[in-house]
C-alpha cells in the first residue's frame, strides 16, 4: 500500500465531504485525522504534539468566550445607537455601523459581530423606510473585509502567526518594513472608500434614530481590552499566548457565572474539532510530500518569478475562497508558499503567505456563500420575506473586496518583492 496515495485519496474525499457540507465538518475532519494517523501518514506523537497547534486552539477557544460575553454586555449595541444618531443620512448611518462592524471583527469573531449587527441594520433600515437588504450584506462584508487586519481578527491569520513565529506587533512592524496588518489598514481603507462611493453615497435619507436604553456592562469591555493587550505583550514576557487564552476564556466563564451555562453551550464546539481535525490532516498530506508535489507542479507551469507567484497566490485565493472554507485552505496553502518560494529561489517566503492570506481572508465576500458570516446575514434576510439574488450581492461585495485585495497586492509588490 503507498502511503501517499492513500493519504491524497483521504484528503480529496475529506474535502469533498467539507464542501458538500451536508455531513458535520467536525465529523469528517476528526474521522479523517483517525484515518490518516491509522495508515501511518504521521503518527500519534506528531499527530498529537507538533501537527495540532494547542497555542492556536487556546486562543480560539478563549477569546470566542470573551466575544460572546463582551457581545452581550450591551456596549457594541450602545456604540452603535451612538453613531447612528450623529449620523445624518442613511447613508451615513450605515456607513458607521460598517466601520465599527469592521473595528469590532478585527479583534472579534465576525459572525458573531455580524448576528450583533443584524438586528441593528433591521432597526436602522426601518427607520429609513428602505429595504434591510443593502444594509445586511454591507454589515456582513465589512466583517469580512478585516481578517487579516489584526493576529486575531480570524482563524487563518492566527494559523499563519503561529505557523512562523509571528507576534501580534509583527502584524505592523516584520523583518524591518511595513507588516501585513497595516498594509491590510491601508487596504481596508480604500475599500471603504469604495463601498461608500458605489453603495452610500445614493443614500439620502433622513434618518431618525430613537435613543435606546441599553444597559451597559464594564468587566466584559475591561476583559476585551485587556486580553487583547496580554496577547500582544505575552511573547515579549515569554509567557506562551496559548495560557492568555485559557486565562481570558475562564475570566468570561466567571464574570458571566450565572449565565456560564449558556456561554458554553452557545460555544461553537464544533468548529473547534473541525481545527483539530485540519491540523492533523494537513499535517499529514505535507508530512508524505504531496505539498512539495503541488508546489513544484505549480512552478513548472510557469509561475516561476515572485512577482507571478504573488500574482497566482493572491488571486487564486480571491477566487478559490469564495467557495472553499478558508481554514483548511489557509492551513493547505502555508507549506505551499513555502515550498514555492524555494523553488523558484526565494531567500524569504512572507510575501507569498501575505498574498495567499489575503486573497483568502476577502475573497469570501465574493458570493453569499463565500463566508459564514454572509450565509448568516443572508439567512436572517431571507427568514424576514427578502430573497437575496446573487447579483444584488455581488454588487455591494466583489467591488469592495477587490478594490481591497487589489491594493493590498500593490503594496506587497512595493514594499516586499
């Protein structure tokens, strides 16, 4: 029996089942990672202790417990009320309630900033008299549209963060120029420009927004803040960031004890052993040498200089991640840019993984489908009598998304090829 056949026949099947999305991904990943550790693609030890980052695990786990607690503390919904009372249009209104969106998902689970969001774009959406559509995918995109802004804005940035070393200031400052997060800031920016230009700017309406009474809580706000600045100080301390995250998610079971009971069972534990799964899987396939394979077959196509490479990574992420769940692809395509970089003679593979992640991280806004953030804003539409069309979608998000990627790429190309 070869091995490496077997592990690739695994692999397709596991990422066929993931796409089809009608079995738990959880399910598959874990039964997958089994299979694979069963047929000796890697073993238990390394299965275990080296393909399966815990530190990423702890992070996630931890910080999903304070954006669920900090959601409810009612400060985000006070924030928003604000805004949308200063603001003057529609247009306007919407477009604040997009830029907090976006600085909430930077250091937030975007879905769950979004499913915070969406009962607020209904209510603003009445209040102009429009249609709630325009307003929902403009919130879920711009929850979308800063993955890579921040080491934990998403899974896939806090993979790669892990993957090489990275710290959270790295995201700014890397190896003597200008970091991925503020090339993204930058990035992000002129998408907003382009989203407000093509899509607010039409909106004229005077919109009057209630003050509402929300009752506010602190200690969730102070837990937020302050996990957020012990993630970003703990390597220089030498302390593993893995603990910051047990630390922060065990303060929010506290803070939150009457209510523990709910915090855990809304966690998406799911998710989690879906990430478990992945690691091993992928672990797998590059630990038998597949990864080096598609690697070289890459480069003998042509893609051969690092301004070609760059160009392939970033786009074909754009275009792949608007179907394929970004998780494993990132996790796939990390080994791959390394190994394309070797090949075609690259002293330093950054710019190759900077492209691929934010190819991967904006091209889910795309199409409806692209992000679980867009399939939950799409949902509640949908369940509140609007049907979503393809189109309409696409109009608000792939020019948003690509004026972003677009820039992005620019800015690679300047400041790291």
């Amino acid at each position: 029996m070869d091995v490496k056949w077997v592990t690739l026949a695994i692999f397709v099947v596991c990422y066929g089942l993931i796409l089809w999305r009608k079995v738990k991904i959880s399910y598959v990943s874990v039964a997958s990672a089994i299979l694979l550790v069963a047929i000796g693609a890697l073993s238990p030890q390394t299965a275990l202790f080296e393909a399966i980052d815990w530190n990423v695990i702890a992070i996630y786990w931890g910080f999903l417990m304070v954006s669920i607690v900090f959601s409810e503390s009612g400060v985000p919904a006070r924030l928003a009320n604000y805004l949308a009372r200063r603001s003057h249009t529609e247009g306007m209104a919407l477009f604040a309630l997009c830029v907090l969106t976006a600085f909430l998902s930077a250091f937030m689970e975007n879905v769950g900033v979004t499913l915070m969001m969406v009962p607020i774009g209904f209510a603003l959406a009445k209040a102009a008299g429009s249609s709630p559509t325009t307003y929902l995918i403009a919130i879920s995109c711009s929850s979308n549209i800063v993955t890579t802004v921040t080491m934990i804005a998403d899974p896939p940035a806090l993979i790669l963060a892990r993957q090489t070393g990275m710290t959270f200031f790295d995201f700014y400052w890397f190896q003597g120029r200008i970091g991925l997060g503020l090339i993204s800031i930058v990035a992000v920016a002129v998408g907003f420009v382009v989203l407000y230009l093509t899509t607010m700017r039409k909106m004229k309406k005077t919109v009057h927004v209630e003050v509402e009474k929300v009752e506010m809580r602190i200690l969730p706000a102070v837990l937020f803040v302050g996990g957020i600045a012990a993630l970003a100080i703990a390597p220089y301390l030498g302390v593993p960031i893995g603990y910051i995250g047990l630390a922060v998610g065990v303060i929010a079971l506290l803070i939150e004890a009457k209510g523990a009971k709910k915090v855990i069972t809304e966690f998406d534990w799911h998710s989690l052993a879906y990430i478990i799964g992945i690691f091993v899987v992928v672990g797998a396939v590059n630990n038998v040498g597949l990864l080096t394979d598609l690697a070289n077959g890459i480069v003998k196509l042509g893609v051969n200089s690092p301004t070609l490479a760059l160009v392939f990574l970033t786009w074909i992420s754009v275009a792949l991640s608007s179907f394929v769940d970004n998780v494993p692809f990132t996790m796939l395509m990390i080994p791959v840019c390394t190994h394309m970089a070797t090949a075609i003679g690259m002293a330093n593979p950054f710019p190759l993984l900077f492209g691929m992640l934010v190819g991967t991280g904006l091209g889910g806004n795309l199409t409806p489908v692209g992000a679980t953030a867009n399939v939950f804003a799409c949902g509640a539409l949908e369940k509140a009598g609007h049907k979503v069309r393809l189109g309409e979608f696409m109009k608000i998000g792939s020019l948003f998304s690509i004026s972003a990627v677009a820039t992005a790429h620019i800015l690679l190309q300047l400041l790291w090829l």
